[in-house]
C-alpha cells in the first residue's frame, strides 16, 4: 500500500525502542516508552524552505501525529511543524 501524506504532513516510520535495558534486563511491551526517533518516508505539499527530504532520520514531539500500522510495521503521520531536529 503507498500512502502519499497532504498538506504540510509528513509519513515517518518509527525506530523500535530498546527490548532490554543496560544491565540485560529484558522490558515488557507494555512498559516500553515509545520512541521519538523515525525516518522520513513519504513528504506531502510542503514549503519551499522545507529542509526535510525523504530518509532524513527526525526527533519529532512527544505526543504528536497518529499512529498507523501498515504490513505489521508502525508508521506516523504528522505534520512538519512538530519535526524538533534532524538526527545524524
């Protein structure tokens, strides 16, 4: 499935968080904090002076977007505006 995001949004597949902790100590899904981390798949009708392209790695907001799962793999939609820096 492709999915083309409109406006000012961004599609962005998220990175897993870590399953264990330092120690070896393995976290429950349910208690696993979701990551603020992705990359960029697909760009929708952006600005001009928009520096992000597609497979840019983001630090985007905590609680921003919605969440999609498409073929078993989790991916956000948000919009430019909540990108907080590019990650290299």
């Amino acid at each position: 499935m492709k999915i083309k995001p409109l406006e000012n949004k961004i599609l962005v597949k998220t990175e897993e968080s870590e399953a264990t902790t330092k120690g070896g100590i393995i976290i429950p899904d349910s208690a696993k904090e979701k990551t603020q981390i992705g990359v960029v798949e697909e760009i929708g009708k952006t600005k001009d002076n928009c520096v992000i392209k597609k497979g840019d790695k983001i630090l985007y907001k905590k609680y921003s977007g919605e969440e999609l799962k498409i073929d078993d793999k989790d991916y956000l939609i948000l919009e430019v505006s909540n990108i907080l820096a590019l990650v290299e």
